[in-house]
C-alpha cells in the first residue's frame, strides 16, 4: 500500500511535480509580487475555497521567487502559531525582524531588526478595537502603571507609534532589497484572529518595497467581517488587497490524473478482479460520481486515505467499488456515512445483528425510513443532494428505485455488494465479525493453502457454518480438482458434530434449514461445477465416512435419470449400476461398523440400502437380528423414519415399509422378550413400534399420529 497523505502542500520540483499545471500562473504571480526597494506596499490575495491548493501554490511561488537573479526576501507568517491573539501583531513583528536577520546578516538588515522590536514592544500594550487603527486607544493598565505625570509624559513618548513606524520604513529602505511577507492559512482563524491579520496588513506592516501575499477563502472572510460589523465586507477587503487573484479551476483532466496516479499507489493487484461485475460498476461511479463531489485537492486525499485504510483490513471481503463508494460518501457527506452506519436498515432493510425484531419485509423498512434520510440529506446543496441519492441508490437498490441499480447482480452477497448485511457489516467494522468468514479465507481452504480440517474445526468452533456453507455455495465452481479433499474435510469436521447432532434431534421439519441439509445441497453444487462427475461421486460413494452423503448422491442420480427430471445425469446408466454396487457394499460395512451410529443418519443409510438392493439389505437384516441383542440394534438401524413439525423425529416400523427386507414376524417376537423400559427413549420409541406398528416421537417415547 502507498503511503498517506498528511494534508502537505506539493513543494514543486522532480520528486513532488505539480501536476494541476499551475507552475506558469505561480511564474506570473512571482513577478507581481517583486517589487523595486523603494515602490509602495503592494498586497495581494491568493482566493480559493478550503482545499483547493492555495499553500500549493505558495510553494511554487516561492520556488519562482528564490530562482530570480536578484531574489527578494520572503518572510513567512503562520498566524495559527501565534501563542496568544490579542499579542498577534507583536507576534508578526517580531517574527518579521527574526526572519529579516536571519536572511540577511548585513548591519543594514540588522538596524532594521531592532527598528522592528522596538516598534513591536509598543504592540504589547496595545488593544486593538474594532473600527479603530491600532494607535487610537492604549490599553488601561498602561496609565495604571505610572506614578506620577511627568512619567506618563516620559513613557507615553515611548509609545509613538508613528515614530516608531517611520524608524522600521527609514532601516527598511536601506536594505535595498524587496521583501515579500507570505501569509497563509488566515481562513483557519477565528473571525478576531483573521480582523486583526487585516489590520496588521493595512495599517502596521505596510512598509516599502514590502509586498504581502494572503491566502484564504473570500467567502469566509466576508463572513467573519459581517461578524465584526464592517459594512459592505468585500469593499472592505478591497481597500485592503490590491490585486485580487483568484486560484485557477482545477480541471477536471487534472483531478483525473491525480486520482490515477492514487490508484495506482493503492495497490499493485487488480482490485476489481474478484467480484463480478466490479471494473465496469467502479467506471459508473467513478465518472457519475466521484468526478462530481470529490472536486479539489485536499478532499482527494482524504478520500484516498480513507479508501486505502479501509482496503488494507477487508480487502477482498468487499467489492471495490462499494468501498470506492462510500469512501465518497465519508469524505464528502460524512454525517451521512454515519446515518449508514448507525441505521443500516434504513439503506438495506436490514440490521448488523439479527435480533427477530424486526418482521417486516426489507424493502418496506427501507421504504419506511425514507424521511429519516432526507432528513439527513438536507444539510446539503441542490447538486451535492442529488448526487448522494444517486450513488446511494447505486450502492443500496432498494432506495427509491424499486430494486433497480447500475451494473446490479442476482446475488449481492456473492458480488461481494454492500447491499447484503454481512458485506457491509464488514465495510463499516473493518473486519469479519463473529461467524463470518473472509472470501479469502474460503479460497484459501478451497485452495489447499491453509489446512482444511483446522480450518473447518474453527468454523465449528466459531459457529461459522451458515456463512461458511453460503459462501462454499459462492465459490463452489472454484474447487474442481479438490473437490473430494474439499467435500471429506468438510464431512470429517461436521458430520459427527455436536451441532449436526442437535439439529436432528430437535428438527422439527418445513422450513428448518439444519446443518446436514446445507451438507447436501453443497455436495450437490460442487459434484455439478465438477469436470470429473463420475469418479468424483465413485470416490464419495466408496467412502465409509461419506455413507450418509454418498445416500443422498445416490438418490439424486436415480432420479435424474427418470422420466420426469429436467437435470442433465451426472453419469450414465452404466455408471449407475457400478456405484449402486458401490454403494451396497460401503453402506453394509458402514452399518456393521457402526460409522454412524452416535449422528443418527444410520436409518439414512439404511433406507437408500433397501432401495438400491432388497435382497442384499434382506440378507444383512437377517444376520443382525440373529446377533447378541439383535433386536436392539436393528431398532438402531430402522429407528428413524422421519420428522415432523409437531414434535420432532418419530419411527414407525410396520409392513407396508419394511415387510420386504424384515421377518416382522420373529422380529415382534424378539422384541416381546425385551424389558423395554431399560431402554433409552429412542430404543423404546423403537421397540414399541415394532410391536404395534404405530408411531412414536423418539424424543419423549409419546405416541403419535401421522397426516
């Protein structure tokens, strides 16, 4: 990342060029400024609004001013420094006679030093009123100092301002060499502060061959003499200044290029890469907006400063072009960044935190919150207002457009788009929260570039898996060769979790969006963006850990393959009929071992068994029921048969769905023996329904009804 910016005017020159071409207006400017030793005070006003490089331009005056054959001298008055305003011309003065000596150490120079002090001792006494010059009043403590009258005569021939004035002109006009005061920065004062700086110039300073360059912004200035009741302030300011030169427009070629050369400091990836759609949407904002409201020197480097401190903490986690836009927004409407960030729902319909409150659907709160952010807009111009409703339509859809936007995308999230919750939480935290991962993060896992299982573990840990499976979703066509590796991490880290466990415990079916289902339906997504369909599936398939999973592959493949499935089959008939193979002999072995057992999905590998082979699920009942306790585990393998909104899974066991693959028969006559309530609740569930063949809630043992 380059480097940021500290507000520093450029100084000119090869290693800090002025690239707003305003090195020949600077030229001009110099040769107004230098006088012959003996011409009048001359003073002249450098106009601009805050931010629009009058110090810049200084600086090359300067330069232009020091590469003369006869260079003048320049003192350099910074008022914000002044210790105290009410001591602020004593504070120029002597800061004149310093700089005076300094640059030129001749006897002359040093006469003219002292003549300065002297006169500048008389300012420490006096108070400058309003509407008066500086010599009209004295302030009262100096009458109080003085005992008697012929001291007060003595000491108040000491204060001859005007004497004093013409000792500094007679030492000044002897240097024989032109000065020039540059005064910068008198925008930044108080309305006081700036009255007296005026005052100094006019009535104090104006010595000969002395020409006085002044900075500031004419519409502050007017405003800070209205407060300082002058009548017609800018007739006022004419008396003062004159030449009054206003600062060259920028262009808006210059700000362009400038803009460029930041760009291309802010990073040396192309950060418009990633996101779909990001290098065209950033070109629109960019000419519709930016060019628009980030329109002078000063507030491009705060846009750039911000910009590159928000890139380098969530870069890759954002659009560029969202972060391109509310960079705009903080630099140019700030109070509005901080309505975004202090009320998002009133821009995404939404808020950072979930708390069930709010019910309605997001585009009606957005709609509902409308004044709230007019309200917020109105501090703003005409043309600025109109802007920022442009952009923030651009950023946020749902603002007043019916959903409508600029290079918009189906899936914000994806797009990495600030208009989905969890992006912009990002763009405002500055980092991913609690349960939210990085999109870099997730290529780096589908990557093989950090360790998978340590990564799942900690989305496990974190409680990351909704965003981790939303965003595996995202990049899904991204893990191609990986994908076995990828989808075995995944099923190693979560399918014997605490989680999964719990959710299918207590799944009570519509619209529950549990751990497992979310398993499937990536391992679905990532077999369909897979080159290799077959052998990926084959590897599933033959995978003990995966019997779960590789059932619901099965399944999915079966029914591609009827007459009234719209998907393409992932693999041929032939094919087919070699993973059921497959997938019979893992899922036998599967149930032997018991892989599954503590997860309850054994019942999931079960019923895929029985409808890829009867006879050979037949064949593997009947050698589990004539085991020790028998009974008991084929109450294990069959005990689940499905779930339901009232209160969770139930099994029901009766002939219609196991008569083919069961001896019911010896089975009922088995469980008969069975002290069942030793059991745990689910067994008994189990047992009972064997018996009666009715259906039982495995959470409670309760009897139940089915639709």
């Amino acid at each position: 990342m380059g480097k940021y910016h500290n507000d520093q005017p450029i100084q000119g020159g090869p290693n800090d060029p002025d690239l707003l071409n305003r090195l020949g207006f600077a030229n001009h400017l110099a040769n107004i400024l230098l006088l012959e030793h003996c011409d009048d005070c001359l003073t002249v006003s450098l106009e601009g609004e805050w931010g629009s490089g009058k110090t810049s331009v200084i600086n090359l005056v300067k330069g232009a001013l020091n590469e003369k054959t006869y260079a003048p001298i320049i003192i350099e008055y910074n008022p914000w420094l002044a210790g105290n305003p009410e001591s602020l011309i004593q504070d120029f003065l002597l800061q004149f006679s310093s700089q005076l000596n300094i640059k030129d150490s001749s006897e002359v120079a040093l006469k003219a030093a002292k003549e300065l002090i002297a006169y500048s001792s008389l300012f420490g006494v006096a108070k400058l009123v309003p509407g008066a010059e500086p010599w009209a009043s004295i302030v009262e403590k100096v009458f109080s100092r003085f005992g008697s009258s012929t001291k007060k005569i003595a000491e108040l021939k000491k204060l001859d301002l005007l004497s004093k004035k013409r000792n500094v002109v007679s030492a000044i006009e002897k240097i024989k060499t032109p000065i020039v005061v540059v005064i910068d920065d008198i925008d930044r004062l108080t309305p006081s502060e700036t009255f007296q700086v005026l005052r100094l110039v006019k009535a104090v300073a104006d010595f000969p061959g002395t020409s006085f360059l002044l900075a500031f912004d004419a519409n502050y200035l007017v405003s800070v003499l209205d407060k300082n009741d002058i009548v017609n302030s800018s007739e006022y300011i004419n008396k003062i200044v004159q030449l009054r030169v206003p600062l060259p427009v920028v262009s808006e070629r210059g700000m362009s290029e400038l803009a460029d050369v930041e760009l291309m400091n802010l990073s040396e990836k192309n950060l418009t890469d990633r996101f779909e759609r990001d290098q065209e949407r950033l070109s629109w904002i960019y000419h519709n907006y930016f060019k628009h409201l980030i329109n002078n020197p000063r507030d491009l480097k705060r846009f750039f400063n911000h910009l590159r401190f928000v890139l380098e903490q969530v870069e890759g986690q954002v659009c560029f072009s969202d972060l391109f836009s509310l960079s705009i927004i903080a630099t140019k409407a700030n109070s509005v960044y901080e309505n975004i960030k202090k009320i998002p729902e009133a821009y995404i319909g939404k808020r950072f935190s979930n708390d069930g409150l709010m019910m309605d659907k997001p585009e009606d709160v957005v709609k509902s919150l409308s004044e709230q952010r007019s309200h917020t807009l109105k501090i703003y111009n005409d043309k600025e207002r109109k802007l920022l409703e442009g952009l923030l339509g651009d950023i946020f859809p749902l603002l007043d457009s019916g959903g409508y936007a600029h290079y918009g995308v189906s899936d914000s999230d994806a797009a990495g788009r600030v208009s989905s919750p969890q992006r912009l939480h990002v763009a405002f935290h500055y980092k991913t929260p609690r349960g939210y991962l990085s999109d870099q993060e997730v290529l780096e896992f589908i990557a093989g570039k950090i360790d998978r299982d340590e990564f799942v573990s900690r989305v496990v840990s974190e409680d990351a898996d909704d965003r981790f499976f939303e965003m595996m979703k995202n990049y899904a066509k991204e893990c191609k060769d990986n994908s076995f590796d990828i989808l075995t991490s995944i099923y190693n880290g979560f399918l014997h979790s605490k989680k999964l466990i719990s959710s299918l415990e207590s799944n009570y079916g519509f619209f529950s969006k549990d751990l497992y289902r979310q398993m499937n339906w990536l391992t679905n997504q990532i077999i369909s963006e897979s080159d290799d369909k077959y052998n990926l599936i084959k590897n599933l398939v033959g995978r003990e850990g995966s019997a779960p999973l590789a059932a619901d592959v099965l399944y999915k493949i079966r029914s591609q393959r009827g007459r009234q499935s719209y998907d393409e089959p992932w693999v041929s008939q032939e094919q087919l009929d070699e993973l059921e193979l497959d997938y019979q002999m893992m899922a036998i072995k599967s149930l032997y071992n018991k892989t599954h057992i503590d997860n309850h999905l054994e019942s999931h590998v079960f019923y895929e068994l029985k409808r890829s082979s009867k006879d050979k699920t037949s064949e593997f009942m009947s050698k589990v029921m004539s085991s020790v306790d028998g009974v008991i585990r084929v109450a294990e393998i069959i005990g689940n048969s499905g779930s339901d909104s009232t209160n969770g899974p139930y099994v029901q066991i009766d002939e219609k769905t196991f008569g083919e693959v069961i001896d019911l028969d010896k089975l009922r006559e088995q469980a008969s023996k069975i002290n069942i309530q030793n059991q745990p609740i689910h067994i008994q569930a189990a047992l009972k329904s064997i018996l009666d063949g009715k259906m039982y809630y495995l959470r409670d043992g309760e009897l139940g009804e089915r639709w």
